[in-house]
C-alpha cells in the first residue's frame, strides 16, 4: 500500500574517481635472490613441447616442479588456455596445504562428490577463521562454486583466491605503488607492491576483468613460490591536473569562505560532472523525447530499439557524443551546465572544509584516513595530498550529519508536514482484491487486528507477528509510509496521531487499513539519512552565501578539450 523514497548522497562525497590515463613502465633487474617457500617435488624434463620460446618458460617449469600446476596433458602446459574456478579452487588449496608444510596431495573425492571438493573442504577449514576481504569473499564464492565450476575466471578473482591463502610475509612489499590506472583494490596493489603483478600492458594497468590464462597463472605463481623472481618496478605516475588542464596541482582556481580551491579538486568535480553529462547524454533520451516513445511501443511494424526508433523515424541521433557548445531551450549548453555543477561543489567543499573546527575529526576518523590512504593509496592521477583532502571532506560531512539531526518531537512534525508518517501498518482488501467473503468481514478482521495491537504495543516482535497475519500486504517492519497517499481525512487523522498510538480502522476505497505511529528517532538509518539531508541543505545554504573568486586559470578552461583529454 505504501512506498518509500531516499535520496542520493551528494555527488561530491563519492571518494575516488576512476579515470585511466596512460603511464611509464620501467622494469628494472628482479628482486634480491631470497629462499624460496616452496621446495621442488619434482623435476620437469622437457616433456611440454609447447614452453620452448615461451614468454613464461621458466615460470611454468617452476610451478610445474613445485607441483601448484600440472600440464593440460603430459606433453603440452597450454600457456594460453583458460582456468576454471574449480581449478583456480584447487590450486589455491595446493598452495595453502604447500605453505603449510604438506605435499599439496589434496586426496580424491568422496563417491558422488565433485572432483574438486577436496579443495573446497580445505579451503573452507583454512580461512574461515580468517580475517580480510579476500578470505572473506573466497568463503562466499566456494559455496556456490558448483554452479560455475567450469566456467573460466578472471584476473580479479584469481589473484583474489591467492591473497586469501596467503600469509602477511608472503607479501612484503619492494615496490612503492600507491595507485593503479584501472583499480584502487588493496589486495591487487599489495601483488604489485610485492613485485608478483607488474600489469598487463606497459601502462601498469591491471585489466581484472580479463580471463587469466595459464600462462600469467604460472608467472604470478612461480613469483610467489620464489621471491627472487619478483620483480622491482617504479611506476611514473601522471598527474592529471598538469596535464589535462595545463595548470599546476596547488594552483588556486577557486577561492570561498577563506578556503582555495586547487586543480586538483577542481578537476575532480569537473571529470565528476563531465562524466554526468556524456551518461546523461547517452541514457536520458527516454526523457528527452518521452513523446515519441508511446508511438514507439504502439509502432508494431518497427523492429528495433528506441534509439533506432528515433533515428530511422525522426532523425535524431542519440548515439553522437555530446556538443558541448549546442544550448538547450533555455540557452544553456552542456559546457555551460558542467561549469555550473563544478563550481556549486567546490562552493560546497569550500563551505565544508572552513568551518571545520565545528564538526573536528576525531583521532578515528584521522588514523582511518591515513590506513585508507595506506592501504588504497591517493586516486589514480592525483597526489596523496589531495586523496586525504577528499576523505578528510568525506569524514566531514559525517560529522556534520551527526550533528544536524533533530529531536523526535521535530523529526515527526516535518514528516508530517511533508505527508509521512514512521510506523507499522495492516491492510485489508475490501471486495474482489481481498480474502473475506464480504465487506463487513473484512472491516471486523481489521477492528480484531487494531484491537489485538492495542493490546500488545509494548511486544514488537509479537506486532511483526500480528501485521503479518493480518496483513494483505507485505511489510511487517516499521518503516517511513507516505500517508498523502490517502484520502484527506484518513490524512488529517493519522498526522494528529500521537506518537505509540494505533489509528481507528481507516477506511480507503479499496482496503481497511490500521497504523501504528512510532518514533522516528529509534530507526538510525532513518535519522541518518533525515540528518544527511538537513547537512546538505546547510552546505546548500553556507555555499550560496559565499561570494566565490574565481582565478583566471578556470576562467579559460576548455570544457570539451578536458573531455576528449580524459577519454583518451
């Protein structure tokens, strides 16, 4: 009967921006020669034809000798076939069982089991008590790995199922590598700090959603099995601001409230907004040309989409990229737009970050910030300065939401005043949609249920029991409920409701309803998000009165040339 509705968080507090622009690779000599962790159990004898002038020779036969991969026959490895999460399954159980001491002999299956359970159950008892994300995603994936044992895995996974078996020390980092073209993920940053990944392309870039083959497979093993065989690398990072908009990363191009905008922020918003407006461009035709689109679904001779639709039969081209000097119907042009948006959120980071003293970090929220930055490093193109700015403005508007929330009685009335109200409710169909045999039946199986929650207010697990026996719908949990919905008295009614109180029998035209009113202040996402709302709101109003300065540099910028550069 009812539906509720939240808000997007401003866009500006999303903390990392994914932007891929190209680097320089420069591989040095390998690591330092060190004791390998796993001993050979066997000696290769040159019986896979195919690893004669292979790229990765020697990273096969070494994973071959340690006994982590067999060939895919006993005379060919197949360096470019694919890998199987089942397989990947069973050489990171190998690879456990190795470090462990065993002889990687995971023993046959039981009859009617899969082939690779044995794995699965050694897995399962060696990382359950884990703590991590790896370990906690492998757990998660092994209990429905029969519905895709065969299919082939990618690089993310791959390196994912390693990192959960692995030990702390297995990892020691020799690279300093704070951040990576195409991902931000801590376990594929402590591979490449480890010197096992070195990336996939000269750009260092990762490219985890590749299938790994078998091949890259053995390399990544063989550098894990012997650290001499990692390798040490610098990564040179570009910075973005430099060489997207010309300027320097601390160059002011905005100043409010006391407090300067640099490139590097400022360029955020901006790629932020710009990717706004080419998504918007390439999904919001629905909307732009709504009234063409009942003539599409009625047009049974068009076979096709509604963009086909819109160009074969109107002639608009919703596939081109966005012009950004072309103004809509009321003169503005996308440019125009995208400068606007990035000059309200920088106002707003700017409002955010001058008045900090009122909502100070706490020291949790500092060391959080600095283990993120440790763990994740700085966004990909930008400085580590500017990475703890961003969380630091994250962190907050927090804070400024804890403090932004109102008191119950308050909370309840600006529900009220915008036709909500937080409880619980029962619904009983009236006529044809409901159960009761009659109107009268249906009106006394709602004055039986208002009585009974009457009755047992202070029991809420027994009133989720009672809605959901009564009920016709299916919410049983208190929530936020749109009470406009209803009819002006049933309205009126439920907005003088005090708060621990349940309503007379309510009768809508179609249904009997019964609502228990509750305090909105003992639901926390609620009260988190109320407070979310009301910190915007004042961000909103602080960034309004700031008179903003603008410097020369962002005056001139290029929107459509920033756009072709960070596509490139």
């Amino acid at each position: 009967m009812f539906t509720t509705h939240t808000r997007a968080k401003p866009r500006w507090t999303a903390l990392f921006l994914a932007l891929v622009l190209a680097l320089s690779l420069t591989l040095p000599a390998a690591a330092a020669e060190t004791q390998p962790l796993l001993p050979d159990a066997r000696t290769y004898t040159g019986q896979f034809a195919d690893l004669e002038g292979a790229w990765c020779r020697e990273e096969a036969i070494a994973v071959y000798e340690t006994g982590l991969m067999n060939g895919r026959t006993d005379t060919r490895f197949d360096i470019q076939g694919s890998l199987t999460y089942a397989q990947i399954t069973v050489i990171a159980a190998r690879l456990q069982d190795l470090l462990a001491g065993g002889d990687g002999d995971l023993g046959p299956a039981a009859s009617g089991e899969a082939w690779y359970q044995p794995a699965v159950d050694a897995l399962t008892a060696s990382v359950e008590e884990s703590d991590g994300e790896a370990a906690a995603y492998l757990l998660d994936d092994l209990t429905y790995l029969d519905f895709r044992a065969d299919e082939p895995c990618d690089r993310y996974d791959f390196v994912w199922y390693l990192a959960a078996v692995l030990p702390e020390e297995a990892l020691a980092p020799i690279n300093d590598i704070s951040s990576l073209p195409d991902t931000s993920d801590s376990d594929i940053l402590r591979f490449y700090r480890a010197g096992i990944l070195t990336g996939s392309d000269s750009k260092g870039t990762f490219n985890g959603l590749d299938l790994i083959n078998r091949g890259q497979a053995a390399a990544m093993l063989a550098r894990i099995a012997d650290p001499a065989k990692r390798v040490s690398f610098t990564l040179t990072v570009p910075n973005y601001a430099r060489e997207i908009l010309g300027v320097e990363p601390d160059t002011v191009m905005l100043t409010a409230g006391g407090y300067d905008i640099t490139a590097e922020a400022y360029l955020y918003f901006l790629a932020l907004n710009i990717s706004a407006m080419e998504a918007e461009q390439a999904y919001g035709y629905y909307d732009t040309y709504q009234e063409y689109y009942e003539d599409y679904w009625m047009d049974e001779d068009f076979d096709g989409d509604f963009a086909d639709y819109l160009l074969e039969v109107h002639g608009i081209d919703v596939s081109a990229p966005v012009d950004w000097d072309a103004p809509d119907k009321g003169g503005m042009t996308p440019a125009q737009k995208v400068l606007q948006d990035t000059q309200a959120d920088a106002e707003e980071l700017a409002a955010l970050m001058s008045r900090q003293s009122r909502y100070p970090l706490t020291a949790q929220q500092k060391a959080e910030i600095e283990e993120y930055l440790e763990d994740y490093g700085a966004p990909y193109g930008f400085s580590a300065d500017f990475g703890r700015e961003i969380l630091t403005a994250a962190a907050l508007g927090e804070n400024l939401s804890a403090q932004s929330h109102l008191s119950s009685s308050e909370l309840s009335s600006l529900l009220a005043d915008e036709g909500y109200l937080y409880g619980q409710y029962v619904t009983i169909y009236r006529g044809e949609e409901g159960y009761h045999a009659s109107d009268a039946e249906a009106k006394a199986a709602a004055e039986e249920v208002r009585q009974k929650l009457s009755a047992h207010l202070d029991d809420p697990e027994y009133l989720e029991f009672l809605i959901w026996k009564y009920s016709e719908d299916y919410a049983t949990a208190p929530e936020l409920l749109p009470i406009s919905a209803l009819s002006n008295s049933n309205f009126q009614t439920l907005k003088a409701l005090p708060v621990g109180r349940v309503s007379p029998v309510l009768e809508e035209e179609n249904c009997y309803m019964v609502v228990i009113k509750l305090d909105p202040a003992e639901d926390a996402d609620l009260m988190d998000t109320v407070g979310s709302l009301a910190a915007q709101a004042q961000l909103t109003q602080w960034a309004e009165a700031a008179k903003a300065v603008l410097s020369p540099a962002c005056e001139a910028l290029d929107v459509a040339a920033i756009a072709q550069a960070l596509s490139e």
